[in-house]
C-alpha cells in the first residue's frame, strides 16, 4: 500500500486561459514556487512557458483517465482493471522532495473532466491513506471575458476549414439578419419576455462580431472589433465630460444637452439638421426620427401638419395625417412607434379572443 508522508497535500490549480499566462494570483505563485512537485499532463499547457521563465520545474506525466489521473496524484495504488501504465508514468507522486511534501497539479484547459469526481470517491474509499486535497484558481476570468470566445468563434467559422455558410457571407448579405434580430430584441423588450431578451440580446451581438469579423479581411479598410470597441468607448468618454472630465451637469435634461452639443461639433460638416438620418428606418420611426432633429434645433421653418382626418383620405393626406401624429406625439413625450406596437398587439389579441383563440404568446 502507497501512504502519503505526515502533512501531504494535494493542491488543484486552475486557472483560465481568458487571462494572459503568467498573470496568477499571488497564493498560487506561492504554491508553485514551494511545493515538492508541479505536474502537468499537457506539453501545449500555456501556462508552461511562463513557468519555467520563473524557474518553476513541471513535470509532465500522462494522466490517462480521470480515476487513474486520480490515484496517480493521490499516491493510490491502481487497481487490477486500471493497470499500472500511468503510476509508472509519474513514479509515486508524493515521495521527498526539496518542496513542503505538497504535489501542485496543474489543471488541463479542458477542465479535467471527471478528475475531481475521482478524487471524491478516492477520499471516501482510502480515507486517511490520500492526502488533503486543495482546489486553488490561480487567475479568473474578468467581467466580458467570454467575449474573447466569441471572437474566438467567429474566427474559427470564417477561417478555412470552418463553416462554409459563415465564409461566404457578406456584410451585405447580413442585413436582413441584423434588421431581423433587432426587430425581435424590440418585440422581447415590449412583452417584457426576461429569456427571449437575453437571447435576442446575444443574437444582436452576434451580428456586431460577425460584421467586424468580415471587416478584418477588407483590402484596403480593414478593421477589427477591439477597434469597433475602441471607437465607442472613446466616443462614450468624449460624450460623457459630467462623468470622465470637469464638466458638472445637472440632471439628465442637461447630460442631454450637452450629448447633442457635442455631437453637433463632430458632425459639424453636415448641410441640414436633417443629415444622418437613416432612410431605410421604418416608416413611422423614420417619421419621428425626423420630427425629433427639426424639434431639438430649433428649427421652425416648416409648420406642423393639420392634425385633422380629412374629407377624403388617400395615400398623401394619410400620410401626412401620420406625420402629423408623429409631431404631436413627440411633443407629448411619447415614443409614436412604440405606441403603434402596442396597439397593433391589442388589435391582434381582440381579434384572437372573437375567434375564439387564446392571446398569441
């Protein structure tokens, strides 16, 4: 039978490979720098370079299964059906050393599935025959972290040998999409709906890293999303003097303000009030969108519409009978768009309900 040596300890080391290697956390470079042994079983670990520049010594065994991996850290001894392949591999893991009698694993990028499991019942079956066991982050994933797998997804999907589909794509291809999904995160928004919002909400910026994935391979334009990130953060910090400068405010009406004086000195070149508009809006936003500039310049060299249903309504005057609610509608404080989704849902469910059939979900 193996017996570990009196105060034996078993330390887990995980970190994350969302954090650049070397960057650990200042009890983990302690227990690296003073235990008896480190072990890995994975010569592409990334962690290894930056070890060994620090002077620790890995040691790489070949773990096998989880419950081998198990006992080979442990000092177990093998059963008959798991054979001695990986003990002969890693010697006995917990013999005298120059360390404190403590053997640090550092754990696989794919999690060691299993392992801690193992190490579970091998506590339970051998109780004081395996050593104290320590499970010990050495770095952790910070807040947005997971958006560097989705770059790293999306590079994959559009790099040879990835999705055909995502190759081919184009940023004009994806309009439809983007319109598509933002559409839907609005209808998640007004129904209130928690789940749809979260997914519509990774659908929207889906698109955004497919679209600055696309904008990588331009000949001659190209760009990436850490320079989409970068171009919004630094308009955020400009735009923002109350909160990253001197500059006091008092109030939203005022941070309001102060964002379209700003934003007026950016697009200083534009003719109208009017420019940068989005044409392609739908209809009524479009029509509100419109209201809102001539409204927040000033602007009153163009009356309002006569908010009145005329004698005979055709396309013109109801057209301008909409633009006339647009106006009145934005001076009331109300969104005309989003008022008309309402409605239009309340006419679809009063339909529903004389048919006979429940509200639609």
């Amino acid at each position: 039978m193996t017996t570990n040596p009196p105060g034996a300890k078993l330390i887990l080391l995980i970190t994350t490979h969302r954090v650049a290697p070397g960057l650990l956390s200042w009890p983990a470079w302690e227990a690296l720098r003073s235990a008896g042994r480190v072990l890995a079983g994975d010569a592409g670990h990334p962690q290894l370079p930056a070890l060994r520049q620090a002077g620790v010594e890995v040691e790489l065994v070949a773990p096998g299964s989880a419950p081998a991996l198990a006992r080979l850290l442990t000092g177990a001894p093998a059963d008959s059906a798991a054979g001695h392949g990986n003990r002969d591999a890693a010697g006995d893991v917990n013999r005298d050393g120059d360390g404190d009698g403590t053997t640090v694993w550092l754990g696989s990028p794919d999690g060691d599935p299993g392992l801690t499991d193992a190490l579970a019942r091998l506590a339970v079956e051998r109780a004081g025959e395996v050593p104290e066991i320590e499970v010990l982050p050495g770095s952790y994933d910070l807040p947005g972290s997971r958006l560097l797998d989705l770059v790293s997804v999306m590079d994959r999907l559009r790099s040879p040998g990835g999705c055909p589909w995502d190759a081919e794509q184009t940023h004009a291809s994806l309009v439809k999409y983007l319109v598509e999904e933002a559409f839907e995160l609005v209808e998640a928004i007004e129904e209130g709906d928690r789940d749809t919002l979260r997914e519509e909400l990774g659908d929207v910026l889906l698109q955004v890293f497919f679209h600055s994935r696309i904008a990588e391979e331009h000949p001659t334009g190209a760009f990436s999303i850490d320079d989409v990130a970068g171009d919004i953060v630094e308009k955020l910090m400009y735009r923002h003097p109350h909160v990253f400068g001197d500059t006091e405010a008092d109030g939203a009406a005022e941070v309001e303000a102060n964002w379209e004086t700003l934003k007026a000195a950016e697009k200083s070149d534009r003719e109208s009030v009017l420019d940068g508009v989005p044409a392609g809006l739908p209809a009524l936003a479009y029509a509100a969108k419109l209201v809102s500039r001539v409204r927040r310049s000033g602007f009153e060299g163009v009356p309002d519409e006569p908010y009145e249903l005329p004698a005979e309504l055709t396309a013109e005057s109801a057209g301008r009978l909409l633009l006339a609610v647009a106006q009145r509608a934005h001076d009331a404080g109300l969104d005309v768009d989003a008022a008309l989704r309402a409605a239009a849902r309340g006419y679809r469910d009063a339909v529903r309900a004389a048919e006979g059939l429940k509200p639609a979900e």
